[in-house]
C-alpha cells in the first residue's frame, strides 16, 4: 500500500524495516522494502490480493449471509434457532449446495469490489496524506475518510451485482437460475433503474462500515507494533481484522436492513413498491417491527462479519506482501 518512512511500516502491511522498541526483545528479520516498487506493480498486487481475500473470505461465510439476508427482508422474528433452521431446511429440501445458492453471484461482484476497494484505500490514504502511522495517526479524521471513499468507490463501480446477489439469495433456482436472469427479467419487468434501487441506503451504510473497518484495523496494527516492536503475523491478523469487522457492522447495520428491503422488493401490479425510499423503509420497518427490527440479524453477523473481515483483511496483507516482496526480488 503506501509509502511509509524507512524505520517505520505501513498501516495496511507494506513492510519495511522495523524500528526496534524497549518491547523488542530479539532481533527480527528485517522486511523488503516495498518503496522502491513503482505504482503500476503496487496497484496490480493490491487488485490480485484484494480479489483473491474477498473471494476466500465470502465463500468461507456464504451460507450464513444467505440465512441472514432471509431473515433482513421479512417480517419473521429472528433467533438463532430459526436460522439454525432455515439452514437446516434449506440443505434437506434443496440440497446442501442450496447453502451456496447466490455464491456466484456473490464472486462475480466480490472479487471486482474487493480488488477496487482494497486498492482505492491504498490510492486514497496516498492522496489525503495518511498513507504513514504517523500521518494517520497526526490526521484521524483524513484516515477516516480514506476508508470511506473506498467503500463508496467500490459500491459504486460494483452495486448491481449486489442487488443480483441479493434476489438469487432470497428465491428458489427456478425463479433466477443464473446471474444474467437476473438481470435480463429485471430490466425488462421493472426497468434499468431497479438495478440501483437500495444504493442510496447502501452509500450511506458503507461510508461509516468502511471508514471504521479500515480505521480500526489500521490503527489496531500499529499498536500492535508499537507494543511489540515487531509485525504481527496471520493469526494476529485474522483476530485484528474480526474486531474491527464487529465495531463496523455494529455502526451500520441498520441501514443494511434497509438497502436489503428496497433490494428484493417486488414491484406491485399499479407499478409501484412496498418500500420507496430510506425515509418510508424505516418508517416501516420500526412500526411494524420496532426498533430490534433494525438489528434482526445482527447476531449472526458478529459471528460472520468478524470472520469475513478478519480472513480478508489478513489474506490480503499476506498476499500482497508476498506479491511485493517476489516482484522487489525481481527488480534487483
């Protein structure tokens, strides 16, 4: 990712050598140095790594996103018994590949998405100036940022194969068997706008999910080394990552029951839908649901979301700095 100084590494794993600390209390191998990398190698490892992370991390917790997707568009009262039980049902009447169904739908959107947003977050920090610990750390509010303009950017780029995703989750095969069903019946029974319906909602429940998921994991590892003095590894990756995938979903969650709502809505026969805007979906949902309405599901996502992330992001780092360090190797 970005540059940092000498001594110091990089927030997303860029590794160059380590400061030593009164915590060090042995000599560690010092990391390649990435800066001498120019940016068209930088950009492709950090496209190859973040679409190889999110297509491992998604498929690793696809059957627990489609039960939750479920459970986010009705009305039926969540527990973890009842999606122990859809699970469960799903496999014995439709096959245990039936826990998949949507997962290609999924890839398709997952790898582009995770490829922009990875790198997006890498371009964004260079450009906002807080792409070393200590600039991010001197500037909180620019890091913050970063993330979030990454999310937005690989929404944006990547949003109707989410909403494809989401429909092929919530109906049986016969209904979208493939993800080009999807949307050639969508264009053509409810218009080419329908495959953005739900993006406002998605915008604005990506902008604290990936500024936060970002800004915590970042943070989290350099204190991790200012402690230690030395990087951390996979593991303490994977555990990183899961914290900060747990602060995130917490802080947007509800807004992703709204964008799953006017996603798999259904157009009426008088043309219009049950769920118009952010404003009347909320409306909805808290009259005929209450407030726990907002978080059906959550519990399912501190499980899964931590998971993902944490998978992601330590896949990620793992990938792309062996990518960097193969291709310094190669240069000298």
């Amino acid at each position: 990712m970005a540059v940092g100084e000498a001594r110091v590494p990089l927030l997303h794993g860029d590794r160059q050598a380590p400061a030593h600390t009164h915590h060090e209390p042995a000599v560690h191998k010092a990391p390649l140095d990435h800066s001498r990398l120019g940016r068209g190698t930088t950009v492709v490892t950090s496209l190859v790594a973040g679409a190889t992370a999110g297509a491992i991390a998604k498929t690793a917790i696809a059957p627990l996103d489609r039960t939750k997707i479920n459970f986010q568009i009705s009305q039926t009262p969540y527990s973890w018994r009842a999606a122990i039980n859809f699970l469960l049902t799903s496999a014995r009447t439709e096959g245990l590949l039936a826990l998949w169904r949507g997962n290609s739908a999924t890839m398709a959107r997952i790898v582009p998405y995770a490829a922009i947003q990875f790198t997006a977050h890498e371009q964004w920090k260079k450009a906002l100036g807080v792409d070393t610990p200590q600039s991010a750390k001197a500037h909180p509010v620019l890091h913050l940022i970063a993330g979030s303009l990454a999310g937005v950017t690989s929404q944006s780029a990547t949003y109707p194969l989410d909403m494809a995703r989401a429909r092929m989750a919530v109906t049986n095969v016969a209904e979208y068997s493939t993800l080009r069903t999807v949307f050639v019946r969508v264009a053509r029974d409810e218009g080419l706008r329908t495959l953005y319906r739900g993006y406002s909602a998605t915008v604005l429940g990506v902008i604290p999910y990936a500024g936060v998921s970002f800004f915590t994991y970042d943070t989290l590892k350099h204190k991790y080394f200012e402690y230690f003095g030395k990087p951390q590894g996979a593991l303490v990756n994977v555990a990183l990552g899961g914290c900060a995938g747990a602060i995130a979903q917490t802080a947007s969650y509800p807004l992703d029951i709204v964008r799953r709502r006017m996603q798999t809505a259904r157009r009426r026969p008088d043309g219009t839908y049950p769920y118009k805007s952010i404003g009347q979906t909320l409306v909805v949902v808290y009259k005929c649901e209450g407030w726990r309405g907002f978080y059906k599901g959550l519990s399912m996502n501190w499980v899964k979301g931590p998971i993902a992330v944490g998978i992601s992001f330590a896949t990620y780092d793992a990938i792309k700095n062996t990518l960097r360090d193969v291709a310094v190797h190669f240069n000298s």
